[in-house]
C-alpha cells in the first residue's frame, strides 16, 4: 500500500525546480490551465515548465506567480526552459521525473464500491466533490484547504468513507486473499 509515501512524499527536484508536495490548490491551478489534450498526448515544454513553476510554489504563491504581468525575467526564464528542453531526452526525464512525482503525490489504493443506485456517476467534478467533502464532513478550513496536501486530502476522505462502508480499502491481507482465490480458480 502506498499510504505513508503519498501522504508524506519524497522531495524532488526537477530541471532546478524544488517541488512541494503536491498540494489541492496546485491541482486547481493546474485544471485551471488544462488545454483540453486528449488522453496520452504528450504534454509540451512550456506546459511542463508551467506544472513545475505551480508545484515549486504554495498555492498562494504560485497563484500570484499566475497572475502577475508578464514581465522580462519572467519571459526570459520561460524561453531558457524551452529552449533547454529542445533536447528531446533531457525532455523525456523531465516528463518521466514530474509522471513520478504525479504519481507518488497521488497514488490511492485500490477499492471495492458499492454498486450505486440507479447506476449513473455524479456530474460534479472531482476536485469540487474533494472540496465538498473535506469541508463538510472532515472540517478543513475552506481558508486554508488550497494548501492541504492533495494525497493526505485523498487519504484522509478514502479513510472516512471506509470507516463508514462507503468503500471497502483493499489493504495488503485482502488483496493477499484476492491473489490466493484468483490462484485457486486458475487451477
């Protein structure tokens, strides 16, 4: 199970950019700038140079980073970056580095659902049901939630619902069971 790594991930530094852990208002920036790709299209530089400059910052900081004018260092800083991950390989670690990073900030284990009434799925986005939730039933602060760590968040909502038999974590003895019973019907 990868609890205690995502809700206490390893530092990283990518391409000179130190990265906090992931953070929820980090997510939101980032699906603030999300361009719509289609899945598995590769991201381009300036959108991995945009990720790293989010992530590198609190949210607060990163938001005015967002926000300010555009001004020379700034442009500057962004054509280097681009410039620098011309070289295709140096660009694949990148994206390979931040693909871990990614992963380690929000890696869940897997679980079993109950089957919902009426079979349909909630419209509501996922990152607006993470704050809903956190808000009413976990008493985040609303003030102070965009700088919550996005895998303890996840955790922390995962756990509440398995302690109340909304889902079912899959831990380390029950999948143990689940790898015996697909072993034995193989047989």
């Amino acid at each position: 199970m990868l609890w205690i790594s995502t809700i206490e991930p390893s530092p990283y530094l990518i391409e000179g950019f130190d990265l906090e852990p992931l953070r929820f208002g980090h997510c939101l920036l980032m699906e603030r700038f999300d361009e719509g790709k289609p899945e598995g299209q590769m991201p381009t530089p300036l959108e991995l140079w945009r990720w790293l400059n989010i992530c590198s910052r609190s949210h607060k900081n990163a938001r005015r980073w967002l926000t300010k004018d555009l001004s020379k260092s700034f442009s500057l800083s962004r054509w280097a970056f681009v410039r620098t991950m011309r070289d295709h390989e140096r660009f694949l670690a990148a994206l390979s580095n931040w693909s871990d990073y990614m992963h380690e900030n929000t890696a869940t284990p897997p679980t079993l659902n109950p089957v919902a009434s009426g079979g349909s799925e909630s419209g509501v986005p996922r990152l607006q049901w993470l704050w809903n939730t956190a808000i009413t039933q976990l008493n985040y602060n609303p003030l102070e939630l965009c700088e919550a760590q996005f895998g303890q968040l996840v955790w922390s909502v995962l756990a509440m619902s398995d302690q109340n038999g909304g889902v079912r974590i899959i831990d380390d003895k029950l999948q143990k069971v689940f790898e015996d019973l697909k072993c034995q019907s193989l047989a």
